[in-house]
C-alpha cells in the first residue's frame, strides 16, 4: 500500500470483501474520507463522512437503508474509484446457520 499512498503509480487493482455482515463495513473503506481506499486516492466528502457517521448512530434498519442509498447516490455523483467485478469464492457454511444472518450475508456473492 505504501506505493499506492505515495502516488508512485497512477493506477492500480486491490479487491475487498466485508469482514461482517454490515453495510457500513464495505462503504466506509471504499467512500469515507477514512478510509483504506479514500485515503490513499486523497478522496474526501463531507457529506459522505456526515451520514457513515449517522449511520452508526442509527438503530432503524430502515433509517440506515435510506442513509446508504444516499451514501451510493453520492459516491455515484464523484465515482472516486471503478468498482468491478472479480472472480468466484467458495463459501461453506454448517446447517446450523443456515437461518443466521450469516446466509443472508453469503447471498449477496451467489
């Protein structure tokens, strides 16, 4: 990364899945002013750290729904990076969890 952050090069590939099955782990590396991404493409908007931000105040998964929308609607306006698609993962998981939101979360990459 260091090469990244010293602007060495002016393009480059990293890929990133969610740790946790949480919206705000993928949008705040890839679009808060914090971020692993942001930070090293110098990407900042205000309005983008204001609603990560309130949605980690926020309990209504509704109210946070909404605020992600938005946060999409606004990284689409600046498109600080090309998200693309990238090859197939293999996920196992024991039919103990199958009604967990573990399920729900692996659906997202099938």
């Amino acid at each position: 990364h260091n090469i990244i952050r010293s602007r060495a090069i002016p393009l480059w590939a990293l890929g990133w899945i969610a740790d946790y099955p949480d919206p705000n782990d993928l949008l705040y590396n890839l679009y808060s002013s914090s971020g692993i991404y942001p930070s090293a493409q110098s990407f900042s908007d205000p309005r983008i750290d204001g609603l990560l931000d309130k949605s980690l105040r926020t309990i209504s998964p509704d109210l946070r729904a909404k605020i992600y929308k938005e946060v999409c609607r606004l990284s689409n306006e600046d498109i600080p990076d090309l998200l693309t698609v990238y090859g197939n993962s293999i996920f196992a998981v024991d039919a103990r969890a199958a009604d967990s939101s573990i399920k729900s979360f692996l659906s997202n990459y099938f």
